[in-house]
C-alpha cells in the first residue's frame, strides 16, 4: 500500500518536471482459454523530454500479478528421509512479477530506492510474515523468489527494455500459462540519476473464459454438485465403453 | 497441442494424458487392476500438483471399474451382502481418509504421505507378488500343480463374533474383517487415489477365503462406490478434482482397458504376475530414491491466491 502510494505521489510531481511519460499495453484483458500455452504482452511508451539529449535516463518496467499468501517449508533430513519441517507463511507476495530494465537495475539507483518501490526480485517484500525477527525470513523469501523464478513466474530481465528510438521503448512481457487470475499492475518508471522522476500505473487483467471459467467457478461455489457431476460422468463413460466393448 | 487444466491451472499436452490413461488402462485390463497406483506416481512426476492426482485419480478408477463391474453383474459374481458390509466400512475409511488428507495438506506432509505410503505399499504388494509368481513358475517347471484353495479350512477369522451368512460367496463370517478391509482401503483410497483392489483381491481370496470369480466382481464393487464417494469428498474438502484431467484419462483408460483384457489371454497369469510386481517394485524404489536422495532445493513453496 505504502508502495502504490509512492508511485501515486510521483506521478503527481512527475507533471510539473521536464521529462514526461507515456505507456500503454498492447493488450488490457489476456484471456487464458483451453489451449492457451502462454503468450506475449507488450508494454511500450515514449519519454516526452524537453531538455538536452545527453541526460542519463533509465526506463523500469514492473509487471506485478494479484497478491498471494505462500508458506514456504524448509526440509530436513530425519530417520534418512527428507520431511519437511520448518514453515514461514509470507503474505502480500506478487503471484508474478516481471521486472525489465535498460541497464542492470544496480546501475540505476541505489539499494535502498530500488526497496522503496519493491523493484527487482531481490526487493520484494511481503507485508507480513510469521515470525516475530524478520531476518528469519529472509531465507524463506529468497526461496520463494528462487520456485517462482523456477515456475517462470517471476523473470527479471536486465536489458529487457528496447529502444527503438531516442524517445520510443518496448518490452515483452512473457505471460505464461500458469499464470494466475485476477488484476495485474504494469508499473513503468523513469529514472535519472538514481532517482525516480516519473512513474505510470496501468491495470492489465488476466481471466479464464470459457468453459476453463465456468468450471472452475462451478467447481468453487458448487463443490458437491460438481463432484457427483465428475462421478457421472465416470459412470457414464465406464457405462458406454461396457456397450461398445459387448457389440464388438 | 496443449490444453488448460482449469483446476491444476497448468496446461499439459493432452496427448501425453490420453497416452497415460491408455497405458494404465491396458494393465489394468492386463492385470485385472484398477491401475491407480501406477497412475497418481506418474501423474505426480509429470508435475500434476499431488493433490489433484490423487483426487482426479479417483473418478478415473471409477469409470474403469464400474465398466469392469457390469459385467461381473451379468454373470452374478457379485456378492452384494459382502461388498454392502466392505462398503459400510469403506465410506467411514473414504471420509476419515478425506479429512486426514485435508489436514496432512495444510501441515504441508500431504506429499511426504503420499509418497511414502506409495513406497511401502507398491514395495510391499511387490515384493508378495514377485514372489509368489516365482515360485509358481518354478512349480510348473518342476512339474506340481499349483496351489489353490483348499475348503474347509478354518484360521483365527472364523473365531470373530458377530457371523453373518454370505450366501453368494458361500461363507458363513464375522462381519468385522471385511468391515475392517473396507475401512483401510477407503482410507487408501482417499490418501493415495487408488481403488486398493491390490490390497483386497489377496486379503479376500487368502485371509476371507472369498471365491475368486467372486473376490473380483465384488472387489469392484466395492471400489467403485469408495472411489465415487472419494471423488465427491475430494471435490467438497480440497476443490481437487480436475474434470478435464479425468476426461483425457477416463477416454484413453476406457480405450486401453479393452487392448489390455485381449492382451491377456495371450500371457500366462504367472508371467504377468510377475511383469506388474517388476513394475510395481521399480515405481516403488523410484518414489524411495525421491524421498531419501538430497533434494536439489530444500525449500518448497505452496501458493494460494488473498
């Protein structure tokens, strides 16, 4: 929250300031349906900029999904078998998180900026975790961010911004198929030197349509009808092949 | 071509499921088996979310054993008094199964379960297996004839209380050690997604001395009715079921099962014995190698949406 509030306020002053942004999506709404496999998004934008072309400028693009609550568990070997057994619940964690930049994120500002807009995979922070000395999680949360970055889910891609013009950048965001549902933010920042000087957030939703939707939602608000649904379905299927299997 | 699991929320290629569904139906119309436990490991180690295997497993077993179970109907080799006595233990073990499956989820030991229970059962059914066939192929070769039931005889079963007659199965019984079996294997078929008719078909024919033409028929059965009541549970309890995933693998099962019966007569019963405990001793030491070799990250991450 604290973040979105930031970003608000500099959007505010970035009105007043010489170098202005601009960004849009090539796509509000991805729609994930029976034989999505993943696609490409694209975020682009121009720097509307007044003064000399010789200003060290940097572009950040963030694309966050929906917040999740995960709890990560550490195993340890007992009895020769590996069970897990410590556990940290983080909460407020992106369910994705796709970080791009035009130059390595350490070469655009300092730490400490960077952990105040939460950008780059290092810098996440959940907003609650489940132990009282927070550098207990630390651990906890780098592994998150390692399963996720396994899962694709989480990308950071250090020359991931293009510049196709002076003014004019691009970047692909890869949307994998397992991405969850709900309402994405696509953050895009200016810096120059190590400073935020304009920043833009632009909603992007991602939603299962179709039959993928309807069962799922049917699975969800009617559990049991759902189930016996799937039994029948069973009993009819085994039920037809019994038929087939006699005429033959 | 891929396709979306709405409940897994992954998409798979549904060639390899049907693929799958084909060949666990073609040893389960070899074997004479329900196929669950070779299906949820393989569900498993193609990335399926454990949970949903072995929810989705469960409607999968369904359909192959009621299409298994129409027939034994026509023919009367179903024991309905037997198979009512199994189900009423059966149920009680599918929801105590459910809910012990919920909590081992939330405690994050439902895989470690899962697995293991897998290592000692497929090592332990196997293990029995191999051997048996073994030393019945050994026997032919030497020329005896092979062993079978022998009548009459009585064991500690037949000093239980509470007997009641089973007309079909010819048996005058307790009713608490079919009870018992219904209840264990409901559990089973809760935690691990199978039918357990591994576990029963023995436990009945050596222990219940139950006739085999009768064994199988009410096996079934009772199966289904477990692995129905599972599903539903799993669908109510932990929104596990994946209808998709069970379509792609019910149509390929129902399709191998028919190759596999006409597979069989052409083997011998001590030589496929002997092929389904040489799978079933291999997928067990795959999942032991899982549980005892260093994971390659020792953290694991579950994720569930605010």
């Amino acid at each position: 929250m604290k973040r979105l509030a930031l970003l608000f306020l500099v959007c505010f002053c970035a009105a007043a300031r010489a170098d202005d942004l601009v960004s849009g999506l090539s796509q509000d709404q991805i729609e994930i349906t029976s034989n999505y496999t993943g696609t490409d998004m694209v975020v682009f934008g121009a720097i509307e900029s007044m003064d000399s072309a010789n200003a060290a400028r940097d572009v950040v693009v963030v694309v966050r999904g929906p917040a999740a609550n995960m709890s990560v568990r550490r195993k340890v070997r007992i009895a020769g078998i590996w069970i897990n057994r410590d556990e940290m619940s983080l909460s407020g964690m992106p369910s994705y998180c796709f970080v791009a930049s035009s130059r390595p994120l350490s070469q655009i500002a300092s730490k400490q900026t960077l952990q105040r807009y939460q950008i780059g995979l290092g810098n996440l922070q959940p907003t609650k975790v489940s132990t009282h000395r927070p550098p207990k999680a630390v651990p906890f949360i780098q592994a998150a961010v390692r399963e996720r970055a396994h899962d694709q889910l989480y990308a950071e891609v250090p020359m991931g911004v293009e510049f196709l013009s002076y003014s004019l950048f691009r970047v692909r965001v890869p949307i994998p198929a397992s991405v969850p549902r709900g309402q994405y933010t696509a953050e895009v920042y200016l810096f120059r030197d190590g400073a935020v000087i304009s920043a833009q957030s632009t909603p992007l939703f991602v939603n299962q349509i179709g039959l993928e939707r309807r069962l799922y939602n049917y699975a969800h608000t009617w559990p049991l009808s759902y189930g016996l649904s799937t039994v029948l379905l069973a009993v009819f299927l085994g039920w037809l092949s019994s038929v087939l299997f006699r005429q033959r | 071509m891929e396709i979306y699991l709405p409940i897994a929320q992954m998409s798979v290629h549904w060639i390899v499921i049907l693929g799958m569904g084909l060949a666990v139906g073609f040893l389960s119309g070899m074997f004479g088996i329900g196929g669950g436990f070779l299906l949820t490991p393989l569900l498993i180690f193609y990335g399926i979310p454990p949970g949903v295997a072995v929810a989705t497993t469960a409607s999968q077993v369904t359909a192959s054993t009621f299409s298994g179970m129409i027939s034994h109907w026509r023919q009367k080799t179903v024991d309905l008094k037997m198979g009512g006595v199994m189900l009423a233990g059966g149920l009680a073990g599918t929801a105590f199964g459910v809910y012990l499956f919920g909590i081992l989820r939330r405690v994050g030991q439902a895989e470690l379960t899962v697995s293991a229970s897998y290592v000692i059962l497929l090592g332990a059914v196997g293990g029995l297996m191999l051997n048996e066939s073994v030393r019945t192929l050994r026997a032919v070769r030497a020329g005896q004839p092979a062993g079978g039931r022998k009548p009459g005889q009585h064991n500690w079963v037949h000093g239980l209380p509470f007997k009641m007659r089973f007309r079909r199965s010819r048996l005058y019984i307790s009713v608490i050690p079919p009870a018992l079996l219904g209840f264990t294997v409901g559990i089973l078929s809760a935690i691990m997604g199978v039918g357990g008719g591994f576990i029963m078909v023995p436990v009945m024919i050596y222990v219940l001395r139950v006739p085999t033409n009768v064994t199988v028929g009410t096996s079934l059965f009772q199966v289904l009715f477990v692995t129905a009541a599972s599903t539903v549970l799993h669908a109510v309890d932990n929104y596990t079921v994946d209808i998709m995933l069970a379509l792609l693998l019910i149509l390929g099962g129902v399709v191998g099962v028919q190759f596999g019966v006409r597979m069989a007569a052409r083997l011998r019963g001590e030589q496929l014995r002997m092929l389904l405990a040489l799978l079933a001793l291999a997928m067990a030491l795959r999942l032991l190698y899982d549980l005892v070799a260093t994971p390659p990250d020792l953290y694991s991450l579950a994720v569930s949406a605010t």
